[in-house]
C-alpha cells in the first residue's frame, strides 16, 4: 500500500507541475525551464513507468486526476508548446 500512496502522492504533485506549466504564457515560458526539466526527468524515468503500470492494473484511485500518466499529454507539450 505505500508504494501506491507514495505513486499517488507524486502523481498529484506531477498534475500540479504539469497544469502550472500549461497555464504559463508562451512569452513566459523561459522562466519556468527548472519545472519543464522536473516534469521531463518524471516523464522518461522508471518512475513514470512504474505510475503508469499502477494506472493500467486499475490500482490509482478513481478519483485521481492522471492526465501525466496519457502516453501523449507530457510528450506533447515538451515536443510542442514546452519549447
């Protein structure tokens, strides 16, 4: 149980990041290149994928918004409007 409440814990934290820097203006966007680095390391490390497996065996919480767990949402907007 820990292992999902620490996934469920960075997860939340990750959507927060995540929302933050959608949020941010292009004109902005510069100055936030210390969170866009956070939530890329998250994205390519074996963390993601652990929260992802997590995800796809039904074990998150229902009402635990993941959108940092889509395939596409973070790859997106790094390969897109993050730069």
């Amino acid at each position: 149980m820990d292992k999902i409440n620490e996934a469920v814990k960075r997860i939340e934290y990750m959507e927060r990041l995540f929302d933050f820097l959608l949020s941010v203006p292009l004109s902005e966007k510069e100055k936030f290149l210390k969170e866009r680095k956070e939530l890329e390391a998250y994205y390519e490390s074996s963390l993601w994928k652990e929260d992802f497996l997590l995800d796809e065996k039904d074990l998150l919480p229902k009402d635990l918004k993941r959108g940092v767990l889509s395939e596409d949402g973070i790859y997106n907007y790094l390969m897109g409007e993050g730069d």
